[in-house]
C-alpha cells in the first residue's frame, strides 16, 4: 500500500448534537504515516482504507466549549495532537455537529503559524477548489450525515515530534420540542485523554425552571464528575474526567468515556406575552405563553399501502397508528385514508374521537396490508376535499384546526407522474386553509419533493429513518403536532421603530414548542416599542400586548466576562438566512432568485457556511511543495439521498457533487462489501452456489446498463472437503450506448463503434473510444468508463499454473455509481442508493475476535459477526483487510428476496 494514502489511525473522539447508530463516528483524530511515499493514480487515490492505530500519534487535549444565551449556542471544539514519530504523519480531525447548526469558523495551528478557513461564495469557492485540483492537489475536508448531524472532516500533514491544534466553532439557535431544549455532545474519545473537558454554560435572562445532564456512558463512578451548578438565571455544567477516571481498567488504553453527553433545560413562562431581549440594536421575542387551552383539530391520516411499505414498515406503521389513535382527544375530529393505486378510506367524512370511534378506526388500522402502486396524487386530493366538504357543511367545530399527515416511502408511480404538478394540485385544493405534514419513511422516498409541498401549505417534512425505532418516531413526531394551542398567530412590532423583521405571522403554536421572531430596530430609543400579539384560540381569541426594555446584561450577570454580546444580531441572521433558504424552495421564480440572493448575502457578512457557501483552507505546503485546497460545504438533502458538495475529482467522468463515495465491489469467494463511508463501516456477506452460475451484479433499466458474472469453482474438492467459487468471468452492457464487453481471466474483449477489439492481459492498453474508455494495466487491472456513466475496476487476480487447487480468478469494483438511476438493482446495485441500517447488542461471538451482534435493517433483524474482508485495489496479491458486519445465509435479509431471485440464464441475459 501507498504510504502517502495508506495507514490511517482513528485515535480521538466525537462531538454530535442527536444520537447515531452504533459505530458510527463521531469526532475523530486519524494519522497515516509517510514514511515511503509512492505516487499514485487519482482512481487508487480514491480508493485508500484506514488500517490500525500504531500508537505515534497522541491526541493529549480535548476541549468542547459551549455557550448558550437565550437559546442561541456558540460552541467551540479544540483538539492538540502529538506526532510522536521519527517521520511525518497525515493527522485527520473529524467531528460530528447538528444538521441546524451554520460553521463559523475552522482555524489550525501547526508550528505557530495559524491557517484560517474563509467563507465564499459556492461558486467561487468551487472554482478555486476546481483550480487546486487541476494541479494535483487533493481534497480533504469533507461532511457527511448521520440521522441529524453532519461530519466535519480535515487532515494535515505533521512532521515529527510536532503538534497541530485544531478549532472549530459553530453556531445554532436551540429548538424548543415537547416542552424543553437539548444540548447533546457525542464523544467517542477511543483513548484516555490527558485534558478531556465538557464545560457548558447557559444564560436565560428569563430564568431556568430546570436543568438535567446525564450521558449514555456514565458509570457509578463517573457519575459524581457530572457537575452542575444552577441559579436563577445560569446553569454550569461541566465534565472534567482525568486519565485514570477515563480508563476501563487500571493501566489499560481503553477508556469509559463512549456515548452521548446530554443536557436538557427549560425556562420559567410567566408573562403571556412572552420574553423580549433587546441587546445591542437588535431585539428577539420568545413567544410560548403558559397555560393556554388546547384547540381542537381535525386531522385526516393518509397512509401509504403500496407494496414497497410490505414486511417490517407496514408492522412499524400499524403500531404506530395504533398508539396515535389512542392519544386523540375526544373532541378531535378524524378519518384514515389508505392508498396503493386505489384510494380507500375509512368513513365517507371526519369523525369524532369517541373511544367508540376510536376503537372501531383501531380495528381497521389493524388491517391494513401492503399492496400495489403508488398514487399520492389522489390519495392527498381524497383527503383534502374531505376536509374542505366538512367545514363547508359546518361538521367541524369552529376554531378548530385542519391538518393532512401523510406518510409514503415512495414514489408516485400511478396517477400523476409529475412531481410539480402534484405539488401544485395540492397547493390549489388546501388554498391556504389547512396544513400539511409529510413523513417520508426510509431513504427510497423523494424527501425534497415533501419536503417543499409541506411548505407550501404551513407544515413541515420528517424523515422517518427505517429502523427499530421507527413507529416511536412516527409517534414522536405526532406528539409535537398533536396538541395545538393557538391558530393565526400575528406578532407586530411599531412599524416607524423595527426593520429587518424575520417571519411573524405563524399557522400554529403548537403544545411544548416556541415561536421565535427577531429584528432590527431602527432607533435604540424604546421609548414607545410596544409589542402585541394576536391569534384564534379555540373559544375565544387571544390578544395581548406590553412594553418592550432592554436587557441590563451587566446588571444580571455582574460577576461574568459577558463575550457574547452580540448574539441577538447573530441570532437573528441565523434565523433570516434559514427563513430565506426555506423562501428559495417555494413561491414564484423572482421570490426564489431575491431569498437566494439575500441569504448569499448575510451568509457571507455573518461567516455562515450554509447552502449557499463555502469554506475554504488552505493546508500548509506539501512536501512537493504544493498547496492543498480544502473546501467545506453545507450539507442538504435532495431527493431520496444526501448530498454534499465536497469538490470535483480530477477524473474523465463529469463532476462529482458528493462526499467520499461508498464504493461496492466482489472479490474472492465471492466476497460482496458494501463500504459506507458516513459511517466508517461496511457491509459483507458471501455467496455460495454450483461453479457455472450466472448472477445479475447491476441492472439500471434506466439508464440500459447490466453487469453480470458467472463464478466457476477449484479444480477439485480440497483435503477439508470444501470448494471455493469466484467469479472467472463478466459480461457488462450500455443498451443506449451500444456497448458490450466480456471480461474473462483470459482476456477482454469489447465492442463499440460497430466492431469487436480483443486485449490480452499480457498487454497494457489504453483504448479511447466514442462511448467507453478502456485503461488496461498489464496482468492487474482493467478499468471501464462508460461516457458520462459510471466506472467499472476489474481485478485479475493470478494462482499459480500449478496450484493443485485453485484458479486465476477476477474482483469487480464499482466507482460512481451515483451516476446511476435510483432503479438500478442486482446483488451490488440495490446497494447503490444507499441503505439504513441500525446495529445493536454487541456480545461475544464463536470467535473471541469476532463479536455478534444484531442488525436492524430493510425490516428484518439480524444476527451478524464483525470480521474482515480483503481489499485488493491496493495490493492485487494481498489485500487488505475491511473490518465489515458480516451477514450469514448468502446475505438473507440484507439483499432483497432470493439468492436464486438474481441467477440469470446468460452472461448477457436479463433472466
């Protein structure tokens, strides 16, 4: 293996704010080594594993910093690390921050001299990154996603016996859900660590009501490390372990401190009209009023039952409906509608919550089935005009609120096609009366596509991730929608005394959360800022005002240096840029392109990295004396996948807008691994079946590409009795394109242009053709570029001619497979669009070396065995090991349906 892109140690922590699925990383410190530095290509560049911390790299210093002033959080991390080695190492610092949360800044400091990221326009950014690449130089800094968090990632290259600090800081205002506010620190240190502080401060000038702090990790004896101190209006909380409290065992490396750090807190609300801070020009106004009576809803369930909602969704699903029906309230009104390509619903109007009602809607939920297509068009219209009929005929009480709930997995695929044209179907029949809210469950469904028509109606989009947990995010998600305490509610502030005023008119407030507005005032003079608040409550209206004064800030916290004084200002350009960024999705072209612009703008003027920026550092030189541009961007969903723009690769294939791609390959027995880098993890699992089988490995019909392989066996039975299989020969097509080739241990052979061309694997070639490029590496490698597709790498692995056993025998490696459609399937290409899987229990396996555990995944649970499997895109006779779950039983429960399922009658058949 390379030394410039080999050995890695993963060595430090992790820093998240929401919890993630076991052995997903958090905040990391890695190191590889470059004592023999070799050059390599940019495909095997992207091709580089991790291996084992050797011990030469020592992270001594952990810090993470917060400050919370009325719910806005700045929090600092800062990792030192120690290149203990005679020679230079590439250390890497990855960390784990909320989704809502903006960069602010990132800073290294190596030798004394400090780099500082510096945030830019995307496009400029991306064209000075283009030009870096362009170069030769390499990209480093990455983010990824979890559930509700994002990774940051950066590496640097450290000479011996030198240090590098890294900082990075980001901000985020805190999110009031079912009745409290969470701070939760993900730390994952793998190492006890010389300084290791949690210290966390919050200041509510409103005073706090209550402050809890806890981690998943806490023992007996960590527990009383947890400090924590409370006054009327600040709380400190700080955790300060030192080696030897960290330690699992006296003397040994392995440490306790591995989970999350969580504190949730909550402040006193006497004042119906809420708290106003005016600090420094600017002014926030939380509105969450005590007390208030709960108003009644109507709410229509539209439940996706196409077939792709079969096996362990539609179980999570029945619970989940079974839980919700239960917490109606009795003066709800309600109704189910469920759908594939037919729309059925439950009664022909709402009906009220009754536990009569209530008790027969259980019953039918209880039935319901996964079936058929998808048609959301007419599913959605069903339950929109059911409202619209009920209110018009006076069955609803008045005051009551309407809303739709709609949850699917999918795609439309019956009905209206049109992605638009249902949003605007939609749109036109609620016309701004009711609200909607859209689940998308698993990561097959079109999220952008709910994500927008939730906003265009007042509501909002949830992921329901498809794991073990999902019916108690269904209910989780409806508990914070469930009780609605005021409708319309309006938020108006003198006009000749405020500008720059975020969103002030909302649909609803809902039980536990909290409205917040900001703005700028015109005039520090508050002689004559009267605020008052008007909404629709259930039997009567609510209507309340008051006087707005500063802060004294000097005045209720004397004793403290305050250094956030102008978060009001930073609070209320955090909220205006998210407010613009949700602007951009919707309305008309011209409102787009303004909200775009105008969040570009603030973005920039606040140091924002958001979607519309971009970090950029610049690495100290390397040792060929090149600088290495770094870029950092925001992460956002788009469709059924996450998508970042990490830079462009200096590669043939068009432009990639993605972080380090998972890669999916088959080598050896066969050996299938699905390598998932957001979580730094990987899949495995054999398949074993009769020499001369055919199996479907890729079919996109999209896009006409079908890659398949037929495995052949050993020579003969070994002395164990056991026969290996492996796969000896591919056949891959691009219908469109009007490629073939047949790649078999003996040689390749392909066609294009209108003729057959036959290479060797003595030779070493370079073929450039019209739709495909070939690059043939003598007795190693064979790499496929399908114009404007994806990459194909195909490994000949040689045995000895006279090996009494075994055969020369291929791998086959899957490179930007992004480029292919979301239909693509077969054994590796349903793994294309990514898979979400949960891994739990971890125990003693057959194997000291090799734990069980249990995986939670596609609705099935699990058993599986940590092992390895090789890599051999690095050192063709070797390997390298990939410690990956493996899945037993020829991968069932894994893949979808049957081994058998994806056997083939021809190498260039589709059956």
């Amino acid at each position: 293996m390379s030394g410039v892109l080999g050995v890695r140690q993963l060595l430090l922590w992790g820093s998240a704010c929401l919890w993630l699925p076991i052995l997903a990383r958090g905040a990391l410190v890695i190191s590889r080594d470059y004592a023999a530095v070799q050059e390599t290509s940019g495909a095997a560049r992207s091709l580089q594993k991790r291996s084992t911390n050797d011990g030469t790299v020592e992270v001594y210093s952990v810090k993470v910093d917060c400050t919370v002033t009325s719910r806005f959080a700045h929090t600092v991390i800062t990792s030192k690390a120690l290149n203990k080695a005679n020679f230079s190492k590439e250390i890497f610092f990855e960390m784990d921050l909320p989704k809502t949360a903006f960069i602010t800044n990132f800073s290294m400091e190596i030798d004394g001299q400090e780099y500082v990221g510096e945030v830019k326009e995307k496009e400029k950014a991306k064209k000075q990154y283009e030009k870096a690449v362009s170069s030769g130089q390499t990209a480093g800094l990455v983010k990824v996603s979890g559930r509700k968090m994002e990774k940051f990632s950066v590496s640097v290259n450290i000479a011996a016996k030198r240090n590098v600090t890294f900082i990075l800081t980001y901000e985020e205002l805190l999110q009031r859900k079912l009745g409290q506010y969470e701070i939760l620190t993900r730390v994952k240190p793998k190492q006890p660590v010389q300084e290791f502080q949690i210290v966390v401060n919050i200041y509510e000038p409103q005073g706090i009501s209550y402050v809890d702090a806890h981690a998943t990790f806490l023992t007996n004896e960590l527990l009383p490390l947890v400090e924590k101190t409370v006054t009327d209006k600040k709380a400190h909380i700080s955790f300060l372990p030192t080696m030897d409290q960290q330690r699992k065992c006296p003397g040994c490396d392995g440490t306790l401190i591995d989970g999350d750090f969580i504190i949730k807190y909550d402040v006193n609300r006497a004042e119906s009209l809420g708290d106003i801070q005016i600090v420094n020009g600017y002014f926030v106004h939380f509105f969450a009023p005590p007390d208030l009576p709960r108003v009644p809803k109507n709410v229509v369930f539209v439940i996706d039952r196409s077939g792709s909602m079969s096996g362990q969704k539609m179980l999570q699903t029945r619970s989940a409906m079974l839980t919700i029906l239960q917490d109606l309230h009795e003066d709800d009104y309600f109704n189910l509608i469920q759908f594939d390509s037919y729309i059925e619903s439950w009664k022909k109007s709402l009906t009220k919550a009754t536990k009569e009602n209530v008790t027969e809607a259980m019953v039918y939920a209880r039935q319901l089935q996964a079936r058929g297509a998808t048609n959301i068009n007419d599913a959605m219209l069903r339950g929109i005009e059911m409202l619209v009929k009920d209110r018009q005929e006076n069955k609803l009480p008045k005051g009551s609120i309407d809303m739709i709930i709609l949850l699917t997995d999918g795609m439309p695929n019956t009905g209206e096609l049109n992605l638009q044209k249902i949003q605007e179907n939609v749109r036109s029949a609620i016309g701004g009366n009711m609200t909607l809210f859209c689940l998308g469950f698993g990561s097959d469904v079109d999220y952008s596509f709910l994500d927008v028509m939730s906003q265009q109606n007042k509501g909002l989009a949830r992921r329901i991730f498809e794991a073990s947990d999902a019916a108690l995010q269904l209910q989780g998600f409806y508990e914070e929608v469930s009780s609605p305490l005021l409708a319309k509610v309006d938020l108006r502030y003198p006009d000749n005394e405020v500008d720059f005023l975020t969103t002030n008119h909302f649909s609803q407030l809902f039980n536990g959360s909290e409205i917040v507005v900001a703005g700028r005032l015109m005039d520090n003079s508050l002689d004559n800022f009267m605020v008052e608040v008007f909404a629709q409550g259930f039997e009567e209206d609510f209507r309340v005002q008051g006087q707005a004064s500063a802060v004294e800030w000097d005045v209720i916290y004397p004793k403290d240096e305050y250094i956030f004084g102008d978060f009001t200002e930073r609070l209320w350009a955090y909220l205006t840029i998210q407010q613009l960024l949700e602007k951009s999705k919707i309305g008309t072209p011209e409102e787009k392109t303004n909200a775009t612009a105008k969040a570009l703008e603030m973005s920039l003027k606040y140091n924002f990295v958001t979607p519309l920026t971009s970090m950029v550092v610049t690495k100290p030189k390397t040792e060929d004396g090149k600088d290495n541009t770094l870029i950092a961007d925001k992460l956002t969903e788009v469709g059924n996948l996450l998508f970042l723009y990490a830079g462009l690769r200096a590669f043939s294939a068009p432009p990639v807008y993605s972080a380090p791609s998972p890669t999916y390959f088959v080598d050896g027995d066969p050996h299938f691994i699905i390598e998932l880098p957001d979580r730094a993890d990987a899949l495995c699992f054999n398949i074993n079946d009769k020499p001369g089988t055919i199996f479907n490995l890729v079919r996109d019909p999209t896009s006409g590409i079908l890659v398949n392989g037929q495995i052949i066996g050993d020579k003969k039975i070994s002395p164990d009795g056991k026969i290996n299989t492996y796969f000896w020969r591919f056949g891959i097509i691009h219908q469109k394109l009007g490629v073939r080739l047949e790649v078999s241990t003996k040689d390749i052979s392909v066609f294009q242009d209108g003729r057959w061309v036959k290479l060797l694997w003595s030779d070493s070639a370079s073929l450039k053709g019209t739709n495909v490029d070939l690059y043939l590496t003598k007795d190693r490698s064979l790499t496929v570029t399908l114009r404007d597709s994806v990459r194909f790498v195909i490994l000949l692995h040689k045995v000895w001619a006279k090996h009494p056993y075994h055969r020369d025998y291929l791998g086959f490696y899957t490179l930007d497979s992004h480029l292919l459609s979301p239909s693509v399937h077969g054994l590796l290409g349903q793994f294309y669009s990514g898979i979400e899987y949960e891994v739990t229990d971890l125990r003693p396996g057959k194997v000291p070396e090799k734990p069980d555990a249990t995986m939670y995944v596609k609705g099935q649970e699990l058993n599986v065995t940590r092992g390895w499997q090789r890599d051999f895109r690095n050192d063709v006779k070797n390997g390298e090991n990939v410690p990956c779950w493996f899945i037993h039983n020829n991968g069932t429960g894994l893949i979808d349906g049957d081994v058998s399922d994806y056997v083939v009658s021809g190498l260039f058949k589709r059956v």
